[in-house]
C-alpha cells in the first residue's frame, strides 16, 4: 500500500492519547542528569511521580533518590554502557519526598551533550501501570503472525486458528473448527499432540518447543517439521478452559540437523575397515534408504588394482558371487595419467550396489563388472573436474543419454527412477569413481539440500577409499617384500623332515618381521632358526631379511649358536648406530628397533642338539612316545641391547622326535597368557601319527582361528638319525707312514659304498688333509667319512690353528695342498669344537 502522509490539521485536531493508550510515555517522570550525577532539568511529571519541586532537585544530586544500598560497581558499569552509546533499563526502589517506598521502571539513555555538560535522559514509571493494546494491533498480530495459533476447548475441539496455521495444515478454517486435530492431520503425530494436549489441560503447566516431523495437506509429498508449544486457557475463576498452542515451521533447522547428524553417522559407518571394495559397498548401504532408493558406486579399475583388471580377463579372477578378489591395490597410479587422455572413455567396474528393492532389480550391472555409465555431461570432465550433478525430473524420454542402452532405459521406466544425483569421487586430486544416488519409491525429487548431502557422503567415502587404496598398495609390497625374503622351500636332507606354516598379521596390524630357515651344514648337520623383528610394515619386512642373510653367513662360518647371536647382536647394534647417525633414527620408519631369535644345530650322527636364544620363546619338544617338554635353554636378551652374553645349551633328541620352532604371535592367543598358550600348544603336538604338514597347519588352525594383529610362524622338524653303515672313522697316528694306510682304508670303504668313481679324488683330498694334521695339528687325529646327501672328509685334531689357502708359485715345492682340495671338493670349510677343530670337503656323489 503507497504511504500517504497525514494531515498535520487532522493530526492537531484528532483526541490525545491518553496513558492508557498504546505505547503512550507522555506522563513518565524524567529528569536529565549529568555524567556527575548532578539533576539539570526535572519535569512536572517527576514531580507528580516522586514529590519533589524542581526548585529542590535542579542543582542537586540525585543520589538522594534511590532507597537501595549502594553499588559503585553497577553504577560505574551502568555509566559506561550509556557513555558508549547504549541504553539502559530496569526495576529499582527510590524514596519519595513524604518518605514511602516506590518501585518505578527506570530507563537511561544513551549519553548526549548540553553544552559542555555530557548528561543522560532518565525516565520512570510506576510498574503498576500497563499498557493496553488497540483491537486493530491485536487481530493483526493474531492473524498474520508468522506463528501457526489455535485455540482448543476441553475436548480438543478447534474453536479458533489464524491464517497462518490454516496455511500450515493445508485444511480449510471451516472443516476444522469443532473438529479434533487426528481427525483432520492424521499423519502429524496427532495422537502424541493431542496426548500434550490433555497433559496441559490436567496439570496447567505449558509444554514448550515440542518438536516432530510428518507431513500436511497442503505438500503432502515433502516432509516437514515443526516446533510446537502448548499452554492452558485460565477463566476469571482460575478454571481451565482450553489449550492454546502455537506452531513454527523449523523444516529448514530440522534438515539442517538432520543433515550434520546423517554426515556424523556416516564418519562412523563408512570407512570402518581399509578394503576399497568394502568401502564403496559401505557408502551405498548407508545411502539405502535414509537417502536414496537405489545407489550404485563405480570405481576406476586403477583404484581397483591388478585384481580388477584380471577379472577383465575371464571368470575365473571373481570370488564365485561376481564380486572382485582382493582388496583393491591402485597399483597404476591416478587417473587420468595426462591431459591428453582426459576425453578418452574410464575403464571402471561396479564396487558398490544397494537397493530398497531386494536383489537390486534396478541395476544393468552387477558388482565386478565393467561400466561405463556417465550421466550428462557425457565426458570424463565430470568426473576429472564436475560438481556433482543433479537430475530432479528424471524422463528418459527426454534424455537422450539415458536412451544409450536400451536396458538401463527399460529398467528406467518398470521401477520408476524419477530423480538422480551422479557425485564423481575425487580425493587428494586423485578421481577414484562415481557415485550416483536415484529415487523411485520415495515420490519427492532430489534437491539442491540433497546436492549438499550427496557431495558430503561421497567426500567423505572418496577419502576412506584413497586410504583403504594407499594402504592396501603398501600392505602388498610389504607382503611381497616379505614372502621374497622368506625361503621359497625348506629341505632338512637326511637329517631331518620339515614343515613349516606361516600367517602374516591381519591387514589392520600390517605386515610384520617374523621369519625362520632350515640351513645345511657340514657333516650331515642342519641348522634351524626363527626370529621376530619388533615392528610392523615394510621397514620390519626388510630388517628381517638382513637378520635372515646374516645368520646364513655366519652359519656357513661354522659358528656354534652362542657365538652366531652374539655377532648378529653386534650386527643390529651397528645398523641402528648408523641409522641413528644417518638421522634416521628414532622416527624413521628405517630404524632397527630390535628382534628376537633362536638358533639350533642338529648333528644327526649323534643325534645332539645344540641351541641358543636371544629373547625368543625356547622350542618345543614331543618325543616318540608322545612326552612334550620345553628345554631349558638361558632366555638371554634380545638382539639390539648389547653388553650381555649368550649360553648354549645342549639336549639328546631321540630319533624320531618332534622339534618344534615358533614365533609369539602362535601362543600368546587373545588373553596373552604365554604359558597357557604353550602348554596349548604341547597339547596339540602330542599327537601321534599325523602327516607332519597337516599336524603344522593344525596346530597353527586351532591355536589361531581368526587373525591377529601379530605375525605367526611355526616350524616343525621330525629327527631322523644317519645310520652306522654311513659312517666310517679311524684313528690316525702321529706318523708320516700313517697317510698311506689312511688312503687304503678310505678306498676300501668307498668300495663297500658303491663309490667307487670318487675314489681318486677322496684318496687325494684325504692324502692332503692328513698329511697336513700329522705335519702341523695336534693329536689325538681322527678322519671320518660320511655318506649323506654328500660324501663328506673329515680330519679332526685338537689344535685350534686354522689353515690358510696358499696359492703357490711354480718354483715352489710345497704349499698346494689345500688348493688342491678346493679344487676337488664341492666346498670345503672349517669349523671348531670344544677340544679343536675339524676340516672337512665335501663331494658330489655321482
């Protein structure tokens, strides 16, 4: 309506309002003070109210006024608060000239000048007094308020409702009036209103910003929310008559919330393991059918990994229910790799599918397989650089895109999808897929709130995938690391059978350090050895291979388990001293940290043991006749700390038993309890006449069903014993005359043998290596001839010198004996025992 100004004639000549009139302050006390306190003007209306003459105030202070105690600091805060321009209210007592009490409602302006005096305006009325309002205000404020009002009587009748309810409710003012509201709004939570209803009506107390969701009349197809409270109708005799209650539409609150609580629940309910297909199935799971109808999530088959693209090859790469193996690696890299390739069609498969419809009908393809669905845009700029697109009205018809495949029309139009959202994934400036959310059963079409909420959800998924991506690619170089590392085959020769199981920890813990090794030795000997390096990952995986190709080394230097830890101790003090120089170390996820062991030797002519450990659980022993024991071997420290020693000790192994390595991750189960899980262990070994590979894979089944945040290794050997008829040894005099009958006897048992085509060579090898003790060692002398998987010559003395390899000029006499044995023998060594040492050479056997 045109603003028309009023007639300054009429406005003279129309009636004063009087005090009773609407908002009328023409008979307030007021006074104006200064900022000393000091009364410069007081007007008649103070006086009326206060009983003071201007003659008495203009000029004095008006701290005489307030019958309160004093409080400097409210009136210092008060004076501050106007000085700044701000205005100033409340209720306080003041004492009038005949000396009565009087409440009045104070008001303080916002300072201002009178001259060079800076005073404030202060007016008060009596509290007493109220203000009325005018009809016309009145019906106006009822009417048109943006406030739904009603007024029920005793029966939940409607006897009055303004404008803005009717409009609400989608229900005329004259079919409500006398009607209840679950009559007329049965989808609102009427029963649960009216029951607040007659809960005011019984007690009287108001129910206030009751909120609930449903639907009305006048949008029936999109849900709204509203805040409601409820308060009674009081007669003149304190009587309830009726409730009142007042409606505001908060739909847009209400969605908000709804929104950041659905993204809060899906922080927890998408993501929660590191497995890229998981994850994307998880987002559609979510999505169905809180938000959408039917979800579908593609992935490019570079996030994906290998395993996507075997599967492009044939069945045989799915895991039997058309879903793809593995858990996604992202082995190639982002996509696209280049600009020049962004036009160029996405290769990407199905990873996630839900429906509310069960086997998910709707869907042309099938997780594993390969799509390659765009929505408009048609190019791969959606999903390189788009903003999730929305589709409100979906018609086929008039999509020309949608008429590509005749199918995924047909499918269209038999379920429905009236409305779509297609949101690319995209996470760390790497495009991971496309997610695209549609509706059919739900009649209400995709929003731009709902663009909001998709693009939110999709985020948040991309994230979970790029980690579960990243992670799965590290967990297989890690794994691939360590399965290179471990020996692809054991073999214990003659003197031993083996079997061995090995589980990697579960993918939440990563890969970890847990490794062993059967190791020939001279003599028929093998050693056998296990270890654990502290950690995880792929700096624990190559830590165990160092350890893994030190103790071959020094076992091939024949050292006696003892002296074999104590140098791969020194070994691990090293690396961690020169990582902690290089600053790698501590944070380096390089660094050596520390590791457990245990190393034994088998001799299986004499059927000893011997084996030292550096922190590492001792082995298990089952003898023929079913007894499990551990031997009692000194614990001492594990590799890394340095300044202590290690002791070996030494058991008879029966032929025939069973010897069992293992890491800690078989015993120490879920309650960690190492000894129960030990004693577990010697339980399951004990049994008798099981194949040796199925007793391993049993025990580490039945020990460890589930997987466990720890690596598992168990290695597990039957003893076997070299029998006598393989075994010749003589005595050898301290005579030169000696060598020769050394030769003959050697001869002669190598006839017995059937070995007659190595009797050249082992008549020189022993001609030298006797000729040699009896020259220079110490007696007693022995030669002893093995026939194993090798023919092997030994010469033992009790001299504790070694022998060095000379290479001998042309004009010397002398000093080829050893080069000649290199030269003949398969390899050729020397080891130390107790009482000296032993040179032996080994040969092939034809």
């Amino acid at each position: 309506m045109e603003h028309v100004p009023e007639d300054p004639e009429a406005v003279a000549s129309s009636p004063s309002r009087g005090p009773g009139d609407l908002f009328d302050a023409s008979s307030d006390a007021a006074a104006v003070v200064s900022v000393d306190g000091v009364v410069i003007g007081w007007t008649h209306g103070a006086e009326a109210l206060l009983g003071y003459p201007p003659s008495e105030m203009v000029g004095a202070s008006v701290a005489r006024l307030p019958a309160m105690p004093d409080d400097p600091v409210r009136i210092a805060g008060i004076r501050r608060r106007c000085r700044a321009g701000n205005g100033w209210s409340g209720l306080i007592t003041v004492r009038h000239r005949d000396g009565r009490l009087v409440d009045v409602h104070l008001r303080v302006s916002a300072s201002f000048r009178v001259g060079d005096d800076e005073c404030f305006l202060v007016s008060a009325r009596e509290p007493s007094r109220q203000w009325t309002m005018g009809q016309s205000v009145l019906d106006g404020f009822l009417t048109r308020s943006p406030l739904g009002m009603a007024v029920m009587d005793s029966e939940l009748r409607y006897v009055w409702l303004n404008d803005t309810l009717e409009r609400f409710g989608g229900v005329p003012r004259e079919q409500r009036l006398g009607r209840r509201l679950s009559e007329l709004l049965p989808g609102l939570q009427a029963e649960s209103l009216e029951g607040l209803m007659r809960k005011v009506l019984a007690t009287g107390v108001p129910v206030t910003d009751y909120e609930y969701g449903g639907w009305s009349w006048a949008d029936p197809h999109r849900p709204r929310a509203y805040s409601t409270s409820f308060f009674p109708l009081v007669d003149g005799a304190d009587t309830i008559t009726g409730v009142c209650y007042m409606v505001m539409d908060i739909t847009e609150r209400w969605d908000a919330r709804q929104l950041l609580s659905m993204v809060n629940e899906a922080g927890t309910s998408i993501g929660t393991t590191l497995d890229v297909l998981r994850t994307a199935q998880e987002l559609a799971d979510f999505a169905v059918p809180r938000f959408a109808d039917f979800v579908v999530v593609d992935l490019l088959e570079t996030v994906l990994g290998t395993d996507a693209t075997d599967a492009a090859g044939g069945a045989d790469a799915t895991d039997g229910t058309g879903g793809i193996r593995g858990t996604g690696g992202g082995g190639q890299g982002p996509w696209p790799p280049d600009a020049a390739l962004a036009s160029a069609p996405p290769a990407m498969r199905r990873a996630g599918l839900c429906s509310v419809r069960d086997g998910c009908p709707e869907a042309v393809a099938r997780i594993g397989d390969p799509v390659r669905f765009l929505p408009p845009p048609h190019d791969v700029d959606l999903l390189v650089n788009g903003d999730p697109l929305l589709v409100p009205v979906l018609d086929p018809a008039d999509q020309a895109w949608a008429t590509q495949e005749p199918a995924r029309t047909e499918r269209m139009r038999e379920f429905g999808l009236h409305s779509l959202i297609a949101a690319p994934m995209r996470a760390r400036n790497t495009v991971l897929g496309l997610a695209t959310f549609a509706r059919s059963s739900n009649p209400v079409s995709f929003g731009s709130d709902d663009v909001l909420l998709a693009r939110e959800l999709v985020a948040r998924a991309a994230m979970c995938v790029d980690n579960a991506r990243r992670y799965s690619r590290e967990h297989t170089a890690a794994v691939t690391l360590q399965r290179s590392l471990l020996p692809p085959a054991l073999t214990g020769g003659t003197a031993l059978e083996v079997a061995s199981s090995y589980r990697p920890a579960d993918p939440a813990g990563g890969v970890g350090g847990d490794w062993f090794d059967v190791i020939p030795l001279s003599g028929a000997r093998v050693g056998l050895v296990v270890g654990d390096v502290v950690g995880h990952g792929i700096a624990a995986a190559a830590s165990m291979g160092r350890l893994r190709t030190a103790v071959q080394t020094l076992a091939d230097m024949e050292m006696p388990p003892d002296e074999l830890l104590a140098h791969l101790d020194d070994l691990v003090l090293r690396l961690s001293d020169e990582e902690a120089a290089a600053g790698t170390a501590p944070h380096s996820t390089a660094t050596f940290i520390g590791a457990t062991c245990l190393y034994a030797v088998y001799d299986p002519v004499t059927r000893r043991c011997r084996m030292a450990r550096a922190g590492h659980p001792p082995p298990v022993v089952v003898t023929p006749d079913g007894h499990a024991y551990f031997p009692e071997i000194p614990a001492g420290p594990p590799l890394g700390l340095g300044g202590m020693a290690f002791e070996s000790a030494e058991v008879e192994l029966a032929e025939h038993s069973l010897f069992g390595l293992f890491t800690d991750g078989l015993i120490q189960g879920c309650d960690h309890d190492m000894e129960r899980g030990m004693s577990r262990l010697a339980g399951v070994l004990c049994r008798t006449g099981e194949e040796l590979g199925a007793l391993c894979a049993a025990a580490v089944g039945e020990l460890v069903p589930v997987p466990q945040p720890d690596d598992i290794a168990l290695l597990l050997t039957r003893t076997r014993v070299l029998d006598p008829d393989q075994v010749a040894s003589w005595e050898v005099p301290v005579d030169p005359a000696a060598v020769g009958d050394m030769r003959a006897r050697a001869t002669r048992r190598l006839e017995e043998w059937g070995l007659e085509a190595l009797a050249i060579t082992t008549e020189l090898i022993v001609s030298e290596l006797v000729t040699n003790a009896v020259r220079y060692a110490t007696p007693p002398i022995r030669l002893r001839l093995l026939r194993d998987a090798r023919l092997t010559c030994e010469v033992a003395d009790a001299s504790s010198t070694a022998p060095r390899l000379r290479h001998a000029r042309s004009t010397d006499e002398g000093g080829r004996g050893l080069f000649l044995v290199a030269q003949l023998a398969h390899r050729w060594g020397v080891r130390y025992t107790g009482d000296g040492k032993i040179i032996w050479a080994e040969q092939e056997l034809p």
